[in-house]
C-alpha cells in the first residue's frame, strides 16, 4: 500500500449505514477527492476535485477511506510489476508476484490494513490478485457499478470490483456499489439484465460446469484444482462441458480491437519518459496500428464464439475455473514480462468480452502452501447466484433471507416510527429515490402514501422521484411488520429510479387526493421542513 497516499486523507466521521466503520482503500485509478488519480504514473499531481460515483456511493454508506493502493500503470498488466512505485509481492511468499493490475489493493485487504478495497477488473485484475493473495474478489456484471471517476482502460470492458477476506463483507459491499448512474454511459440497470432469483442455486440443486479438457496447469496448480473437482460435487451436480470457446475469446483481448481502446484511452501518455513503464508502452503502442476493418474483424468473431457459448448457460448455474494457470515469481515476470502475463489471462480475458459476471475465491492450497484461487462465472445479471455458491463453497453460512423493502415516511431514520423496523432486525442498505413515475399524497395520519401515475400522465414536471431509504428485512419479519401497516396504506412492488424492484410502502388509488399532492417537496423530510 501506497503510504505516502494515506497520510494525505482527511480522516471523515462514518456515516450510518450498512457498511459503518469498515475502512476501504482505492485503487490509485479511481478518485478520491483531494487526492492525485495517478493510475501509477507519478507525474499526475492535480487533486481529484470529487469522488468517484462509487466512491461517494460507499462513503454515504458508510465506509472510510484509508488510502490509495499502487497498481500496473494504467491497469495495464496481471502481475503488479508495472509501476514507477515498485513490484508488489504476495503476502504468502516474497519471491511471488502479488498480481495485478489491482496489485496493492489485494495487498492491503490481505495484510489486514482495510476491511475491504477497491480494484478494477478488465482483463481479470480484480481476481488474479485476489487469488494471489487469498481473498474473495467480486467482479461485477457489466455497467452494473458505475465507472465515472476512473481512470479508463477499455471503457466499454471497465469493472469496479471489490475485494475482501470473506464472501460475506465483499457482498456487504457489492450491494451497496450497485447503483445506476445516468451520467456514466456505460451504466446498466440491474432490472434491464437477465437474472436469476437469490437462492435458486442453494443447496445440492446447483449445476456446476468444468471443462471438458487438460488445462495445462503447473504441477502444483493441476494437484490443487483436482482436488477442487473432488469438492465442487459438495454445491451439487457437477458436469463437464466444452470451455474452447471461451479460451478462444480470451486471446481476442489484446490481439483485437480492445487493445485499440487502450490506446485510445491513454495512448498519448505513453512517450518516452522515464515515468513510463517501458512493458504498457511496448503493448498499447500496438493499438494504434489497428484498423477499423480489423475491428469489425475482431467484433464478428467474437460474436461467433459468445454464440458458440450460450448453450453453456442454458443448464448451468455456474462455470468452475481456476483463477490462473500458476503463480509466477518476480524473477520468472522479469526474464519474460509479456509472455508470462499473456498466461495468466488465459481464464480471466475473456469474462467481459463475453459479458459474464465472475467471484474469485479461495480453493484448495498448493502442496506447498501458498493459495490457489478458483472462479465461478455465470451470464450477466446472474450475480448474486455465483455470490451465494462463492458462500456455500466457503463454509459461510447463507444470510437469512432478507427482503429489501424502500420506506419513504415515519419509518425513515430518526422518524417516530423507525423503531418498528430496527426491533425486527432490518437494516439500512441506502437511499434511493423512485422512478419519476410515482406521486407522493398526504394521507390521514398524517402519513405520506406513494401511487404510480400511468405512462400517458407521466410528465418532465414528475421530478426525478421521491427520496425513500431502502431496509433489508429479515424474510419472516416482514408478516409481523405489514400488520401494522394502516389503511389507505399497503405493501406493494416499488420501482427505484435505477430500475431495480423492492417493495415499498404505497396508497391505494382512491386516498390520492390530488388537493394534497406534496410530490413537490421531493420526500417526506422536505416535507416536513418547509412546514
């Protein structure tokens, strides 16, 4: 970890929230504000002037930020050697590379300095390293965390990821960095995604694939993962299935037109300064040779092979991997820095490409002690299923089963009634607003009650939704707690401006009176303050 970085935040108190007092660091290609985004080239001194989206989305949850972490320049690299600040090591062996590019956030979780950090994963940095290093490393589907306020690589590739000591705080985490931002252009709505119910894959009902072919791993890789096949028959039924596809697909990430992308990205950074690492300059400098024929050369083919994929998914709940095919030393980086880092893409490339989610996770160690990490990987939107047999694997005992129910009255925070909420177990998750659709009313109480107007009265003059604070329920609470709940007010589905479906508290169509239409004070607090 980055110490010069750490003694340059300003400490903040935290926040109330899901994630109260754990401390975070950040990869140094994403902003903090007040402090330099170098993304590992040190000849960036300007402050970030704010947060990154999901910076500000964790804070407000309440995490602290402790520092910055040191990275492969412009998170270029699998290794966590690229960097004017110096190589990062395993926390299990000195002679062993920590990973990258997300190289010193892996260190800093691992070493026990934050609870949990930031990484970002394009070709597999968020995992690689948190195989390295024994850790849980959480990549999200696509666009589902927002990427404003990084530094990018391949924006259109671009994952914020998190890595952890356990399942458990990485989802803690994971829920909170979800949020849609109409700023960010490649932001997706989880609700515009595919997905597949929490639970589904509980249990012995899961359907695991592995594949169907020798891997060529390291001797000690090839003893560790058979004795991972032993134990993936634990989470269910266990298959083998044709992965060449996908190994195809990896090789397509630095030899088509994502490597363009690089180019694009920071590709007039890359002169010869002494600041820049001479290996990111030797491979993105490639990009600038590529042509758009090639590109739509590199894009047909690799719809071919997402095609010749998605049988896989159709019976699968999840895809069994190793992280990496071994664990290189810094010497052996040295003698061949690209070829070695070419190897340890092989199963970690192509999960964006084909626009797939993927947790890393300890398996099984080497003979000789030192970790050996395992995947899940499972179609976008599929998140939360490869997060829950990540657990099951683990030995992490399933949460109970919450229900995530958005509140916008007096069981808000410090209302009179919030006590109902916290006695049964619920927690604060975040603050959201609605979609701009919904309406706000005084109803007898006084109480606010929510109706959704329909699709031809919609207008600009909506706003941009009314502020509610979404609580996670305990599944069995949720009985208990509806009883109390008077009419003209119900329980009912709710949809967030993100896109995403809870329940929340709304009114029935004849209390909507509208001589006491208040969707102007934007939420019940406002309300209240102006009287």
């Amino acid at each position: 970890m980055n110490n010069e970085w750490i003694t340059r935040v300003e400490p903040i108190e935290p926040a109330p929230g899901p994630l109260h007092g754990l401390t975070m660091a950040l990869k140094d290609n994403i902003d903090l504000a007040g402090v330099p985004t170098t993304a590992g080239d040190p000849r960036t001194t300007e402050p970030a002037k704010d947060n990154a989206f999901v910076v500000e989305q964790l804070i407000a949850a309440g995490a602290v930020p402790l520092g910055k972490t040191n990275l492969d320049q412009y998170a270029t690299g699998l290794v966590g050697t690229r960097s004017p600040y110096g190589a990062c090591h395993s926390v299990f062996s000195p002679e062993h590379v920590s990973g990258g590019s997300s190289s010193g956030s892996a260190v800093a979780v691992a070493t026990g300095q934050v609870d949990f950090a930031l990484g970002t994963d394009t070709a597999g940095s968020g995992r690689v390293p948190a195989a390295f290093n024994r850790l849980v490393g959480i990549k999200p589907s696509r666009g589902l965390v927002s990427a404003r306020g990084v530094v990018p690589a391949c924006r259109s590739l671009d994952c914020v990821t998190v890595m952890a000591r356990s399942v458990a705080t990485a989802r803690r985490v994971f829920d909170v960095m979800v949020a849609f931002d109409p700023e960010d252009a490649w932001s997706r709505r989880a609700s515009a995604l595919p997905q597949r119910r929490p639970g589904r894959v509980a249990g012995s009902a899961a359907v695991i694939g592995v594949p169907d072919i020798g891997l060529g791993l390291d001797p000690e890789y090839e003893q560790a993962w058979q004795a991972t096949l032993d134990e993936a028959h634990r989470l269910g039924e266990v298959v083998k299935v044709d992965v060449q596809p996908l190994l195809e697909a990896a090789d397509l990430l630095y030899s088509g037109p994502w490597l363009a992308e690089r180019w694009l990205a920071f590709g007039d950074k890359l002169d010869d300064s002494e600041a820049v690492d001479p290996t990111v300059r030797a491979i993105v400098r490639g990009g600038a040779a590529l042509t758009a024929a090639g590109a739509f050369a590199g894009f047909d083919r690799l719809a071919t092979l997402k095609r010749a994929s998605e049988h896989l998914w159709t019976h699968l709940d999840a895809l069994l991997l190793p992280v990496t095919p071994g664990h290189p030393t810094l010497a052996e980086v040295a003698a061949d820095p690209i070829g070695v880092n070419s190897r340890l893409g092989r199963f970690t490339n192509m999960v964006n490409l084909l626009d797939l989610c993927a947790i890393a996770f300890p398996g099984p160690d080497r003979a000789d002690g030192l970790p050996f990490g395992i995947q899940l990987l499972a179609p976008a939107g599929h998140d939360l299923s490869v997060i829950e047999l990540a657990a099951l694997w683990c030995g992490e005992n399933p949460p109970e089963t919450d229900v995530l129910l958005a509140v916008a009255g007096a069981h808000l925070s410090g209302q009179p009634l919030n006590d109902q909420l916290v006695r049964r177990g619920a927690r604060l998750v975040r603050t959201a607003r609605t979609a701009a659709s919904y309406r706000m009313y005084l109803v007898d109480g006084p109480r606010p009650g929510l109706t959704r107007t329909l699709p031809r009265t919609r207008t600009e003059a909506d706003g941009p939704g009314i502020e509610v604070e979404v609580w996670s329920v305990p599944a069995a609470e949720l009985g208990g707690f509806a009883a109390t709940i008077d009419p003209p007010l119900a329980i009912g589905p709710l949809e967030l401006s993100d896109g995403r479906q809870v329940l929340g508290f709304l009114c029935t169509a004849d209390a909507a009176d509208p001589e006491r239409d208040i969707t102007a004070s934007g939420g019940w607090r406002a309300y209240l303050a102006g009287g």
